[in-house]
C-alpha cells in the first residue's frame, strides 16, 4: 500500500502530465490521453491503490467523463485545490463518489450546499432547475439522497415556490417519471391546490383529456388539504 500521507497535499500541479513521473495513462474524450503518477493518486483513494496495486492497471478509461472535469479532478489531487464550477460539477462530484476521494467529495458538498444558500424568493427558475437536477441525479445514479434532501427543504421554505419553480417545472408534465411527479407531489403538500390549477389549465390546453400523469396526481395528492 502507498505510504501514509494526509490529503488533501499540494504535490505540485507542475507533476500531472508529466513524462517523467507519469507512469500511468488516463484516457479522455476525444482521444486525449493524461499521464500521471500512481503514487499520487494512490494517495487519495483506496480504489486507485486496487487498481495500481492489485489489479496491475497502468491504463484507465475514463471516456465517461467530461474531458475538463477529469483534469480538474485530477488537478485537485496533484494540488489539494479545486475551483469547482456548476458545469462541471456532475461530473467531478461522480468522479469522487467513483474512487471514494472523500476529502474531494466534501468539498463537492461544501459547494453545492453554499449554492443551495444562496436561494432566495427572487431566485430564476433556471438556478433552481440546476439545483434540482442535479440533487436528483445524486439520488438516482450515486444512491446519495442528502443533496436532494437539502434542496426539497429550500424549494419547500419559498412562499413563491409554486409561480417560480413549480409551475413552470411542470409544464409539460405528462413527460415527467412517476418519481419526478412525486416531488412535485412532496414539494406542493402543505398547499396541493397549487397542483390541482396545473392540472386544470393542462386539461384545459389537452382538450380535456385525463392523461396517466394526471391520473396519477390525483390519485397520490392529498385532497382533503383543499377543502
């Protein structure tokens, strides 16, 4: 096993890429290969040592993963910093959770938790969309439901909540999953009358016609609330 060593540690960003120290070779899209150092990266996560160590890997495929966000994780190991930016978020947060890079998932968490503060009542759609998704994409791909817990619990604080995010989130709901109707259905419990409009103005705009996801809504919404 590599010797002990406390990360996060600035090995010095000069050293990824490098001919000398690279003894092993990541493979980007696009065809565009990264070397970098077994030792270093062995560091960080116990996965790497497996795959170094154990399994004897001197090549790793990374076509998975956008190409920037692989160099900025693989630039946060070499230098114990990271400026994390929202496109590239999903996939350095999955790079984490993949090799079990604890300290880096932290601070993935740190920034997404300071971008959920930062939600207000004036906040755009386009912000909370963002939040959103993401959240869901922790909980459905990485098992990892605390993203989408603290986002629920912000959407949920906003009194505009259905005009701002809501509303125009379900737009188009007939094309939503079931597990997306049902935090729509979490998010509007306190108040379902706010569901019950979207469905009227989306029969309304249908002809009338009762579509499965509306059938569903009605089934699972808590009509005594609107009484």
């Amino acid at each position: 096993m590599a010797p002990k060593v406390t990360v996060p540690l600035d090995f010095g960003i000069e050293n990824l890429h490098c001919e000398f120290h690279g003894n092993v070779v990541l493979k980007l899209q696009g065809g565009e290969d990264m070397k970098a150092n077994s030792l270093i990266l062995s560091y960080h996560s116990s996965v790497f040592v497996h795959l170094f160590l154990e399994l004897q890997q001197s090549v790793l495929e990374m076509e998975d993963f956008v190409g920037e966000a692989v160099k900025s994780f693989l630039g946060a190991l070499y230098s114990g910093e990271i400026l994390l930016e929202k496109h590239l978020f999903r996939d350095v947060n999955k790079l984490c959770h993949v090799f079990k890079v604890e300290w880096l998932a932290g601070r993935c968490g740190d920034y997404f938790t300071s971008l959920v503060g930062g939600v207000s009542p004036s906040s755009d759609y386009q912000t909370l969309l963002f939040l959103f998704e993401e959240a869901r994409f922790c909980s459905r791909v990485m098992k990892c439901n605390k993203f989408l817990d603290l986002v629920l619990e912000k959407i949920c604080s906003l009194e505009n909540r259905a005009e701002i995010f809501v509303e125009p989130y379900m737009r188009n709901y007939s094309e939503l999953e079931t597990s997306q109707l049902d935090l729509m259905l979490q998010i509007t419990r306190s108040n379902p009358v706010f569901l019950l409009k979207i469905m009227k103005k989306n029969l309304e705009s249908e002809g009338g016609v009762f579509n499965a996801a509306s059938r569903y809504l009605l089934e699972n919404v808590d009509l005594c609330k609107c009484i």
